[in-house]
C-alpha cells in the first residue's frame, strides 16, 4: 500500500534493444500483479506500435465499470518528463514504462527518469549481445539495471550458461526468473494480467515474485529524486 511518507511515485522502464524479448507482456504483467498488492499503478506506453495500451482497451472493456487500473497512457518518448510530472499530482505508487524495441534518444529519456531498469532477456545469445547497448544507457545515467531472464527453461544446460553470460554483462541478474507460459499471453488477450486469471498458477508465482524483487531494488537504490534529475 501507499507510504504516506513517499512523496514520489517508483519509476520502473522495461526497456531491451531486442524486439520480441518481452517487455510489453512482462511491464502489463507486472503493473497488474503491484495493482492487485494495493498499489496506485500507471503504465506509459512509448512504443509506437500501443501494445499496452491496445491491451488497456481490451481491459476497458471486460472491466467496464469495474476498471481501477493500472491507467495506461500512450505518448511519445520525448514528453516522458512532462508525462511523468502530471502523472505524480494523481498520487500513482508506482509508474511503469513500456519501450520500443530500439536503443535510441527517448528509450535513454525514459531510463534517465527511472529507479531501475528492468531488461528481459530470453536465454539465447543473441538476447544476451542485445542486451548491450540498453545497458549502456543505464550505466552512463546511472540508474540500477535489472536483468530479467524471461521463456528460459531451468532445466537446460543453456539457462545457466546464459545467466553466467549475463552476469558477465556488469548489470545485477534477478533472482526471479520467468518461464514460457501460455497464461501470460492468454490473460493478456482477455485484458488482465495472469495474477487474476490464474492466481495459483506457476506463472502468477513468478510474476508476484519478480514485482516484489523489482520493488525491493528500486526503493533500496532509489535516486533522491528522480523529477529533479530529469526535468
Ligand atoms: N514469459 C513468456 N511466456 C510466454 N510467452 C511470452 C513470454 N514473454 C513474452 N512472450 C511472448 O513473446 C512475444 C513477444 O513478447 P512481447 O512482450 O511483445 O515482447 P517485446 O515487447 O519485447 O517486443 C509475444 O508473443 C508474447 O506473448
Ligand atoms: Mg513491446
């Protein structure tokens, strides 16, 4: 629930260089799951193609009247400061941003405006030398990278070999990884997130437990005041 004495909402970019590696399902996945805890969600969805805000839609509709969040916005990278400082008179705990799939000027916007970065990261090598140049914009701003392994499968020799390459990168690799699991997909075409869907599911364990991880790691590096920096 909210902290009274926290005057400015957490600030979360799911950003990758890599399209495909899963960062639209896994910022909704997460908004939802911080949602469903109690907390006051925003998404800002700056990737052109409106995923997360195409699934807001969808949401709209099967929720109706019953709609209490995550609000999702859609605007373009570069009004990401002006975005985020109307977004904090509405009180929000917690303001998640979904990226393109491009390590370009806005994405480094969005990264510079945040407590962490979460980057996922499929257990392939390709997603690991992707993975490169995202993590540069969080090292020259200084903002605690997290990366994710997401459809990795524990029981291949290829899943440890990926997360010691990933290690390798500089970046803290979470504790919580995420499995390739038809509920995240299927919850999203119906406009939830797997947490209502599946609540008992492995998959809503995962999410509930990465969102919690993601929280703890932004709050303990949490810069003093992440508006200051960006404005
Ligand atoms: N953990 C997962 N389990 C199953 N499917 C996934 C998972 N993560 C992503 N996907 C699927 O992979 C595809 C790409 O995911 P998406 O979130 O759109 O990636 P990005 O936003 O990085 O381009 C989508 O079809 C999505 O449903
Ligand atoms: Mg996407």
């Amino acid at each position: 629930m909210r902290n009274d004495n926290q005057k400015q909402p957490i600030i979360v970019t799911v950003a990758q260089q890599k399209g495909g590696a899963g960062k639209t399902t896994m910022a909704l996945q997460l908004a939802v799951a911080w949602q469903k805890q109690g907390h006051k969600v925003a998404l800002i969805d700056i990737d052109p193609q409106g995923s997360a805000n195409a699934w807001s839609h969808v949401r709209a509709k099967a929720l109706a009247e019953a709609y209490e969040g995550p609000e999702v916005v859609s605007i373009t990278g570069w009004r990401m400061v002006g975005e985020l400082s109307r977004l904090q008179q509405f009180g929000f705990d917690i303001i998640i941003v979904d990226s393109p799939p491009r390590a370009e000027a806005e994405v480094c916007i969005a990264v510079r405006s945040s407590d962490i970065c979460v980057i996922p990261l499929q257990a392939s090598p390709m997603d690991v030398w992707a993975t490169k140049p995202t993590l540069q914009f969080c090292f020259r701003e200084k903002v605690p990278a997290l990366l994710v392994m997401n459809r990795i499968n524990m029981r291949t020799k290829l899943a440890s070999k990926m997360i010691e390459e990933a290690q390798l990168l500089g970046a803290e690799v979470s504790e919580q990884t995420i499995g390739s699991r038809v509920a995240f997909q299927s919850s999203l075409a119906e406009g939830m997130g797997v947490v209502e869907t599946e609540p008992y599911s492995d998959a809503a364990k995962e999410i509930d437990a990465l969102a919690a991880e993601v929280l703890k790691r932004a709050k303990a590096k949490s810069k003093k005041s992440a508006f200051s920096k960006a404005a």
